[in-house]
C-alpha cells in the first residue's frame, strides 16, 4: 500500500496549475447518460473517483473513450441495463447521481443504496422525496433505491428539507427531461452546481436560477451531445493554498476561479496571507510570518466549505493563538484531530461538532494514517510543517481528490515522496 514520505520545515513557493474539480467532473460524467449523442468532456481530473464513475457509466452500456489528453467522450445511445451495482457504489457514493439521469431518460432505474460512509451517515432521502413529487414510483428493497417512471417524469415544485449538494444534482438531471416546468427549492448553490448546469444547458437543457437558492427547469424531449471543460477544483486550490501558508510560503496557482474561493481567501487573510487575485489566478504570500489562529464555522456554499474544514485545522495547529473550530454539515468529520495530535498538536473536541486548536509552536514528525479524503490532506499539511519525516499511511484516501500530489508539492518545493 502507497504511502507519502513528506520531511516538513520547507516553505512552500512557486507555480501550480490547478486540476478540474472532481466534485464537478463526476455529476458531468453521471449526467452524459441524459444524452443519446457523443459528449465530449475535457479537463476531468485523473482521479481514482473519476475512473471509478467511468467503470460504471461502462458497466450500463455506455461507450466511453478517453484520448491522449485525457478528454472523456461518452456515447449513452443505448444502455444494456439499468442497474448500478452494490460494488461500484459502495466505493464511492456519486455513483448515486447516476439515478436520476437514468429513471428520467429511461424511465426505470436500480442504484444500490450507498449507505454511511466514513465522515457521517449521509442519507439519500431528499434525493428519493424529490423523484416521487416528479412521479417516479420508488422503492427500496434488498438495498437497491428502484424507480420507475414509464411514461416519464412531470414538472412540478419540490422543496428541498435540507440543502444537498448531490441531491440538487440528482433532481436538476432528472428535471431537464420531464415534461414541464420543475421548480427546486432550497437548492445548494455550489459552484459544481453551476457548473453541472452550465453543462447541461450546452446539451440543450433549459435551466435559469443557478447559482441561487431557487432553479426553474424547462424540460425538452431530449437532449444534444456537445462538448464541455469541468471547472477548476476550489477544494484542491484552498489545499494547496492553506498548505503554502501554514509553510510561511508564497505561491501563485494558474488556472483557478477566484471567485469560488471567497471563504477561504477571507479567512487565509485573517491568518496573515496577503492574497492577490486575478481573472484565473490567486497568489498569496506569508511573508516567512506564522499564521495566526482563525475561528472557522463550515456551512453549505458561499459559506466556509466542509471540504477544506480539516486543512485549515492543521493551519490554525500551528498558527499563534487558540481558535474554534464548528462542522455543521457531517457528523463525524473531524478523525484528523487524533492524528493531528500526534504530530504534536493541541487539539480539544467538545462534542461531535465542535474542536478548540490551542496553537503551538511546531509539530514533530510521526507515523500517521489518512482515514478520509480531507482529512488525509490535513497531513500532508501538518507533515509539511513538522520538524523530521512523517509517514502518512492509506494515501489511497488522498488519490482519490487529489491528482499526482506529491509531483505538485515537490513542484513547490515540498520534500514529499511517495513510498510503496
Ligand atoms: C458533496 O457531497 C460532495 N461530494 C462532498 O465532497 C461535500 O463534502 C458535500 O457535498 C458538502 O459540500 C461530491 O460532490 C461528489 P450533501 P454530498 O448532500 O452531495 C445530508 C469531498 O471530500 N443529507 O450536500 O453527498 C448529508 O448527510 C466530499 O470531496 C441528507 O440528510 O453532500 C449531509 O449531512 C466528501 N439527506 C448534508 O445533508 C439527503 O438526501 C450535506 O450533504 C442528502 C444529504
């Protein structure tokens, strides 16, 4: 099994292109199958996630080929069944997005439940009420969510309990085919949202209201085939950003929205970062300074992210002074801090949703393991800030976000290597 050797004390500096976002890359792929016709989509990250996406959209039957520059086009003319398997979706749960696109193209559709994961239980019940108030029969039984709407899905208003990222996904596929107009309430308004329906409206879908809290979908009888670039990935360039000033570093990414990053360029600022945007680019520079502590409270988007909640941990470990820091949107998002502790932090949970990161003034090097993807990243940075060498154990947690780490931390001058 893959582990990373990182030896801290190194300020991270220079140049890095940012990747497409795996969050974005895997709703696209899941919503070709709305297509009959050739879609093309460039700048999927090459990530064990992105692969295991395009195993399943194969495993249904649809035609997928990858060219020399890692473009992806699908071709779901025709699918041979209509049924994602336990296998492929208890390895990573986007698969779940594949059911809306399929029940509202083909009319049926099974995906297996993909039940708890390791950061909390992640229930997918918004996903099923949204279906059946579009008119899809749902059923759950012997662990398969099994829909069916032979004669089509219908328009119609859906109120969402709680803001899901996958769930306004799932319904804004399936709604580009029904008959009529769907309203979605309550919508997240992540930028892979966005993204998700920027894409669909290249294929001809007629979506207004991204961005917002509120989506309207016109449905069409079918969608075109078309080509489309993922957006650049806000959890990898927050990562790498945090990770440059935890390091007293400067760097400046290419290829970047600094527009999706606003919590995260706020709070780096408030640590002592001097940020620097432009149309596609973000510098910041510490200065050579330690951080100061920042408090962080995750919330759904344009708020602090959960997915960079673990990363700004490991800064505040080693930044001057105490801060708070809440998770409000998983459950048990916070494995790092026993590991971060072991390098030496000083880190206190009150509860399941609330840590205090007494500042210290470094971390020593020790054997860790990664448990999940933002956590395992926490590690990195931690370890890219501890006198001596840290092993961090199960990085395959940290491949499945991040594409050939350890190449772009040695890009910045990160003494990283990875260790089989
Ligand atoms: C997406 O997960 C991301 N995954 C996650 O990225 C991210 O952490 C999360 O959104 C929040 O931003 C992808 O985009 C592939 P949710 P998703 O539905 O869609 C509850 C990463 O590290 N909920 O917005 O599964 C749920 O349990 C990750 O890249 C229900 O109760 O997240 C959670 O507490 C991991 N019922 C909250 O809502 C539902 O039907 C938000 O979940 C759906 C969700």
């Amino acid at each position: 099994m893959d582990k990373l050797r990182i030896t801290g004390g190194r300020r991270l500096s220079g140049k890095l292109r940012v990747s497409g976002a795996k969050n974005s890359a895997l709703p696209i792929l899941a919503g070709t199958l709305l297509s009959a016709e050739p879609v093309k989509i460039s700048r999927a990250p090459h990530l064990h996630d992105v692969t295991t996406m395009i195993e399943l959209l194969g495993t249904l039957g649809a035609d997928v080929t990858i060219d020399e520059k890692l473009n992806v086009e699908v071709s779901a003319c025709k699918l041979d069944q209509l049924l994602a398997p336990y296998e492929l979706v208890k390895t990573m749960r986007a698969s779940f997005l594949v059911l809306g696109p399929m029940v509202a193209r083909f009319g049926e559709a099974q995906v297996s439940l993909p039940g708890g994961c390791a950061i909390g239980s992640r229930p997918v019940d918004q996903h099923l009420k949204g279906l059946e108030a579009l008119g899809a029969e749902v059923v759950v039984e012997d662990g398969y969510v099994k829909a069916s709407a032979p004669r089509g899905l219908t328009g119609t208003q859906v109120y969402m309990d709680i803001v899901t990222v996958g769930g306004t996904e799932n319904l804004m596929m399936a709604a580009c085919l029904a008959r009529g107009v769907t309203t979605l309430q309550n919508c997240a308004r992540e930028p892979e949202i966005v993204d998700l329906g920027r894409f669909l409206q290249t294929l001809g879908a007629n979506i207004s209201g991204l961005g917002t809290s509120t989506i309207e979908i016109e449905g069409v009888d079918a969608l075109h085939g078309g080509t489309y670039a993922v957006m650049a990935d806000r959890v990898e360039a927050g990562t790498y950003l945090i990770a440059a000033a935890a390091t007293g570093g400067d760097i400046e990414l290419i290829d970047v929205d600094p527009a999706t990053l606003g919590a995260v360029l706020e709070k780096l600022q408030h640590a002592g970062a001097q940020i620097q945007t432009g149309e596609t680019t973000v510098s910041l520079d510490m200065g050579g300074s330690r951080p100061i502590a920042v408090d962080i409270e995750t919330s759904p988007y344009p708020g602090f992210p959960t997915d960079m909640q673990a990363q700004f941990m490991a800064l505040n470990a080693v930044a001057d002074g105490t801060a708070s820091i809440k998770e409000n949107i998983f459950e048990n998002r916070f494995m790092h801090v026993q590991e971060l502790n072991r390098l030496g932090a000083s880190i206190e949970l009150h509860g399941q949703s609330m840590a205090v990161v007494h500042g210290v003034d470094r971390l020593k090097a020790a054997p860790v393991m990664a448990t999940d993807l933002r956590a395992s990243s926490s590690l990195v940075i931690a370890a890219l800030v501890a006198e001596g060498t840290t092993t961090i154990d199960r990085i395959y947690h940290i491949d499945r976000g991040y594409e050939t780490i350890e190449e772009k931390l040695q890009q910045l001058g990160g003494a990283v290597q990875r260790v089989s």
